[in-house]
C-alpha cells in the first residue's frame, strides 16, 4: 500500500538522536574555578552601617512623628480653646445686638424714633409726607418692666451707662461756665441723664369716637 | 568511607534544620491563627479597653434666622459639672503637686465662685449622696456651664471633677418671635419651629476613637474619626425687627387694654408671614417662667368666632357671584326677622337707606343677611373653602388647629344667616389673615409661608412645597371689596383710624367669645379685632390685630389704634410711599329720588 510506505517513510527518524555534544561535554576540561576569598571587612562594615543607619533614620521618624502628634495634640487643644473663646464672644454679640438690647439702650440715651421718610411726588411741587404719629409710643422698659423679655438680657446696657458718665463729667460746671439763665454754677451735682418722656400707659389712646 | 560519612551526617543535619524550621513555622502559623482569627475580637476588644479612647462628637443642631439671618436660634457649647462623691478629698502639695493643702470644702468654695451657687449647697447634696451610696462615682453639681466657666473649673485642676459637654440651646433674641421659635425640653423639641422643622434641625453626632498614650496624647496613626454631621439651618420669612416692634406695641396694647391677650399678624400680598406677635410670649430661654397657656401661638392654635371681620369674605362672595354690586340700594331696620330666625345689628338704628358697601362699612348685621337672600350656602362655604377654612395653612405649625367646615346643608336657619358674620363658625387668626392675603392679592390666595428656606451644612438649599395660588375670587372683586373696605377706615366714625396719605382697607370685628364648654357666649368676653389691607392701589401687606376680652375699651375701636400703629410702624420700616391714585367714592348711602 502506498500509504502504508508513506507511513513508514514518515516514520523513519529523520535524523539520528544527538548524543554527541553530551559525550564531548564530558569530555571537556572544567573553567578554571575562581578562587573563593574570605568577605572582605568592608562588606560587613557597610553593611552594618547601613543597618544602623536604617535603624537610626527609623528612630528618628518615630521621634518626628510623635513630636507631630504632641504639637498637633496641642493646637487642637490651642484651636479647641480658641473656638471657644470665638463662641463665647459670638454669643455676647448675639445677645448684644438683640432687639432688645438696642433699643433698652436707645431709650437710655434719650433716642426717639426717627422722622418718617419725605417722598417727592412726581410733579416736583412739594414733598408727600410719611405716616402720623403713632398713638402709643411707649419705651422699651417701663414701670411694669421689659414688653418683650430676653432672659439672656441680665444687666443694663453698658454703652447706656458708659455714655451717661461722660455726660455727666462733660456737663460739670467749672467756675466761669456759662450757664443757661436761671441755673446757677453752685449746684454742682452732676446733670440729669437725658430722661425718656414717659406718658403714662392709657394716656395717648385718643377716645373712640361713635362706635 | 569518610566522604559517605560526611555526606550523612550532613543530610541529617539538613533534615533536622528543615524539621524544626518546620515546626517552628507551624507554631507560628498556629498561633497566629490563634490570634488573628480564633481570639482575635476578644483581644481587640482588650486592647481598645487598655489604650483605646472612644470620643463623642456632638454635631451641633441648626440654627433657626429670620429672613436677613438675624440668629433667633442657636446651639452653644455647654459643660455639665459632675463630681466624684466618693473620691471628693483634699488635696496634698506632696501627693497632687499642688503648691498648699486643698480641702474639699476650700475646693467648692471655689466652684461655687464660678458657678454662682452656694458652696454649702454644693456639700449638702455631695453628702446627701454619699449617705445614699457610700461608693457613688456620680453626681451633677452644675450644668449650663458656659466657656469661660468651664475653663475655670478646669483650671482649678480637681481630680474628681469632671466637664461633661453638653450643648444646648439658647435664643439670643429672647422672646421676639419665642412663639413662632419654641423651644426646647431636655433633649427634644417641645414646640413651634423647633418640633415642626426637626428633621432639618437636628444633627447627627459623630464618634472618635483614638489610641492613647501614657499621657493622653493620640498614637499617631490609630485616630479613626467618623464626623459629626451638623444640622441645616432653617431661615423664616419674618423680619425680627417688625416683628419686635409688633410684639412691643401687642404688649403695650394687651396691658393698656387690660386684655387677656393680644395677637397681631403681618403678612405680605405674597403669603409670607413678616411676623406674629403675641403678647404674653415665651421666652424659650426659660420658657417654664412662662404660664402653660403662653407658650405657643395663639395666631395657629387658638380659632375663635371671627365676628364681623368675616363680612369681608361674604360680600366678596356675593360680588363675585353677580348677586350684590356695591352700589346696590336697600333699606335696613336694624333687625331681621323670618320664621325661627332673628338677626340684629349692633346698636339699634331706624332704617337706614344704605347701599351694599355702606352695609358692609356699617357692618350691619340685618343688612348683610338681606344681601344674602339670594346666595346659596352652598356656593358660599365652597368660597369659605377657597378662601382657606376649614384646613390647616400650609405652614404646619405645630398643634395648628385646622377647624373643619361644617356641612352647609346641615345648618339651623340661625346659623345659616349667623355664618355671614362669622359667628356660627370658628377659624384661627393665621387663616383669616391669609383668607385677607387673598383679597390683598388680587383674589388669588397663595399659601401661607413661614418658612423660606433649609440650608443643610453641604450647601443643599431646600424649600418646603407649599402647592400653587388657588383663584378664590376675580380680580375685580377682590378690587372693589377692598375699596368698601378702604371706606371702613375713613367713614367708619374713628379718627384714631385713617393715616392720611395712604389708602388702607380694613374691617373691623368685635366677637362674642363662647364658654369653654360651649353653652352659649360669655357676656363678660369679646374678642376684638381688626383685620386690613394696604396700601390698596398696590397692596403689599395684609395686618391683623385682635385682643382678647379686653377691659377698658370693650368694642372694635379699642383695636384700632393698635391697628393704626402697626400699619404705621411698616410704613416707616419699609418706606411705604403715600398712595398716588384718589381714594375709593364709592357711595354708602342713598336717597330716594324726590317724586
């Protein structure tokens, strides 16, 4: 059969196993072997140093880091008192700019509400007026205490009390002063602070006119 | 023989290296399983136990602003000053360092100094509490400790005193706005926006954990922080400063009067609330130092029989039904009677030939029921309903009362006429000021607004839905009722009533107050009030004003210079221009032509 002889052609070996180089390594003279030297010092020495060297550089990352950590531990504490001390102030001012407290203080200063706005009318003639007058002006603070309470509000205002001593230093009278007629330089009692009108409650309600 | 020697010895020796690196290396494998894995939560656990420090971060609760961001709500740091009973002794310069001796009485001398108690105070409960538990570690001496304090008491250096944080609430602007604010109880909101706006308020705290070293301070590394998330900020539509001003002259009306109480409201045409001030209100400060009764708002939750300031809204009904024009003539006695039915003005009168505006304007009671022959109830309460009764405001408040409508079919004959001056029906000060918002606004209600805006800390700005405007009555309507109404203000006989300049409709309403128990009215009770709009060539604000069983002046007129005030006090506040176009002529009388 044909492809029986191809078979058996292509199972003939094509070429013969090398076994030659093998034999001939056997064969071949060993390299020359270098010969083995005891480590130098050097190598140990280097090798030591570096060792230290890590360990110190270790060393001193950790003395870094937890020097870090102190001086953080620190301004956080300095931040967390510093908060504080912005909290503490911030609540002053709260307190001080409340309603209240404005207008305790303008009453003792002796302040009145301000004129209402002017308007110009178009034609350019005259002014329009704002509104009238109210029918109850009363102060913030009178006989029967504070209208609108803040218990946060304990004492009085400090401005009301610091600008009243001024004035009240301011309007000594020295020898010499001119005074308005019929006040004598002898009273030297210090001038009155500026007193807000009181009008008693029940006395501007106008009344009621037919029903 | 030697080479075969050497080459076995050095083969158990090799085997005997890699064996016990071996079992070494199991043991290790072991017991790092052992750890690792096998015990390893219970050792965490110990170790945290030994160095771990586990912190609480307070978030810090939102604070409350009007609308310029005036602070009317805020949360502050606070310290609770506790003490260990049981370790409470003196101090020894050689044990405790401290330069001489500090005897426990020398040491609450000195906190009662910065707490302002008094020191045998202190002691008495210090050994009241020891008489109770001889080992008690605990007691709480002060609380509401504020910075500087706690930075005092820490100073002292006492080793069995303890700073507790706590933080708390405080309302710089004290009782403006106190019933609108609320305030709050331990650790939750009691009342007002406080309750009603907590879930923007409140905020999430946060932990630390920490190792610590000998001396307290964190491992570097071992910090394991979970933040605290602080609440959002919830801004009102009410401007502090009016609503100050309105609380004072409330207060200074309420007293003059010598009322049980005083409401006032100010909104503008679009439905924001600019403020509502009562008087008395809570200091949410120290809100216990307030009566029970005072500590909400009446404006939300007290309804109450709304008298004659009611008309309004019947006459824009019947207008915008075609059933009455203002001209409209009549003839009006001063009572009106049908079969099981009796209706009488105020004060006895003849017959008055009035036309509709001057019924209105004259708040005849008779008139306004011959007006109404014609209006079916059931048309009218659709309107009550469009108008906003019947159904809380969109507000939300808290305990806001909403007062149901009743079923019109359902009425008695009396009732039937009594509703179209508002007796007979029930309705809060909040839902007749928005009901005069529609009418301010071109007869189109918007909702009610109280609260602008909540601003969580990452910026997220979300405003509450408060639904669309709802048409309630034409535009026309709503114009020509508030030009009856601006002739209340000028022909209704009260010179404490008109600001000259300006054009200003309003109507006025004293209401017969019923027992608690509902037997009928209270003779010795009326609620008067006045409810308005201005200016009415271009509305912008809508006031309402009422006191409650007033002594002095016991009709409408004792409301209306507190009226006047408050309209006044806005113009200032807000620079209100005069009005330019003339006022409203239309005519309230007629005569008869002369045959």
């Amino acid at each position: 059969m044909t492809t029986a002889a191809i078979v058996d052609i292509h199972a003939l070996p094509t070429r013969a196993p090398e076994q030659q180089p093998e034999r001939e390594r056997h064969l071949r003279a060993l390299p020359a072997i270098a010969a083995r030297r005891a480590p130098r010092l050097v190598h140990g020495v280097v090798a030591l140093i570096g060792l230290t060297g890590i360990v110190v550089a270790q060393l001193g990352l950790s003395v870094v880091i937890s020097e870090g950590a102190y001086r953080l531990s620190a301004l956080e504490g300095e931040s967390t008192a510093l908060a504080r001390t912005e909290q503490t102030l911030a609540e002053d001012i709260a307190v001080l700019s409340s309603p209240q407290y404005v207008a305790v203080a303008a009453d003792e200063l002796g302040m009145l509400a301000g004129q209402p706005s002017q308007f110009l009318t178009l034609s350019g003639a005259a002014t329009a007026g704002g509104p009238d007058a109210l029918w109850m002006q009363t102060p913030a603070i009178d006989r029967s205490g504070i209208y609108v309470p803040n218990a946060l509000l304990a004492e009085e205002p400090q401005a009301a009390a610091t600008v009243r001593a001024v004035q009240a230093e301011a309007a000594r009278p020295y020898p010499g002063m001119l005074l308005p007629a019929g006040e004598s330089a002898v009273a030297g009692a210090p001038a009155p602070a500026p007193t807000v009108v009181e009008p008693a409650p029940g006395t501007l309600l106008p009344t009621a006119v037919g029903e | 023989m030697g080479v075969k020697r050497i080459r076995s010895r050095n083969r158990v020796r090799t085997m005997l290296v890699a064996v016990l690196t071996f079992a070494l290396l199991a043991t290790f494998v072991v017991r790092l399983a052992d750890i690792q894995l096998v015990r390893a939560e219970a050792l965490n656990a110990e170790a945290d136990g030994r160095r771990g420090v586990s912190e609480t971060i307070f978030g810090s609760r939102g604070p409350i602003v009007d609308a310029q961001g005036t602070v009317l709500a805020e949360s502050v740091d606070r310290w609770d000053l506790t003490i260990s009973p049981q370790y409470t002794r003196d101090l020894l310069p050689e044990v405790d360092g401290v330069e001489s001796t500090v005897t426990g009485g020398e040491a609450l001398e000195r906190i009662a100094a910065i707490t302002g108690q008094d020191p045998l105070d202190l002691q008495a409960m210090i050994l009241a509490e020891l008489e109770r538990d001889p080992d008690s570690d605990y007691l709480l001496l002060a609380s509401g400790l504020t910075a500087t304090q706690f930075e005092a008491v820490r100073d002292l250096d006492l080793p069995y005193v303890y700073l507790r944080l706590n933080p708390q609430r405080v309302y710089p602007a004290g009782s403006v706005a106190g019933n609108l604010v609320g305030f709050m109880g331990q650790s939750e909101p009691l009342a007002g926006i406080e309750r009603s706006e907590k879930a923007c308020l409140a905020a999430d705290d946060g932990s630390r954990t920490f190792d610590r070293s000998a001396d307290g301070t964190p491992i570097p590394g071992s910090m394991l922080t979970e933040p605290a998330v602080d609440g959002g900020t919830v801004r009102l539509t009410i401007d502090a400063d009016v609503q100050y001003q309105a609380q004072q002259l409330t207060a200074q009306y309420t007293a003059q009067l010598r009322a049980r109480s005083g409401t006032s409201i100010v909104m503008r045409a679009d439905g924001t609330v600019v403020a509502v001030a009562e008087s008395s209100t809570v200091d949410p400060n120290d809100p216990t130092a307030t009566d029970q009764r005072d500590r909400g708002s009446r404006a939300f939750t007290a309804a109450y029989e709304p008298g004659s300031i009611f008309k309004a809204f019947s006459f824009a009904a019947m207008v915008d039904l075609g059933l009455v024009s203002p001209r409209d003539e009549l003839s009006v006695p001063w009572t009106y009677t049908a079969p099981g039915v009796r209706v009488r003005d105020a004060v006895a009168h003849d017959v008055k030939q009035w036309t509709a505006a001057g019924v209105l304007v004259n708040s005849s009671n008779s008139g306004m029921v011959r007006l109404a022959e014609d209006m079916d109830r059931a048309d009218y309460y659709d309107y009550l309903d469009r108008f906003g009764f019947g159904e809380p405001t969109a507000v939300g408040f808290a305990g806001e009362q909403a007062v149901p409508l009743r079923d019109p079919a359902a009425l008695d004959p009396q009732t039937q006429l009594n509703v179209l001056f508002g007796q007979g029906i029930a309705a809060t000060p909040i839902q007749l000021a928005s009901a005069y918002q529609a009418l301010a606004n071109g007869g189109e209600r918007l909702p009610v607004r109280l609260i602008d805006s909540c601003t969580l800390p990452d910026g997220t700005v979300t405003t509450p839905e408060l639904g669309g405007a709802e048409r309630v009555v034409s535009e026309s309507t709503a114009r020509q009722t508030l030009e009856v109404l601006e002739r209340v203000v000028t022909d209704y006989g009260y010179e404490t009533f008109p600001i000259e300049g300006y054009r200003i409709a309003a109507k006025t309403g004293t209401a017969q107050m019923a027992y608690e128990d509902g037997s009928g009215y209270d003779p010795s009770r009326m609620m008067i009030s006045v409810a308005g709009v201005f200016p009415v060539d271009d509305p912008q604000f809508v006031v309402l004003t009422l006191f409650d069983s007033p002594q002095t002046i016991r009709t409408s007129g004792g409301a209306i210079p507190a009226f006047h005030d408050m309209v006044n006090l806005l113009i200032r506040h807000y620079d209100i221009p005069p009005s330019t176009t003339p006022a409203s002529e239309v005519p309230l009388e007629w005569t008869a032509d002369q045959p």
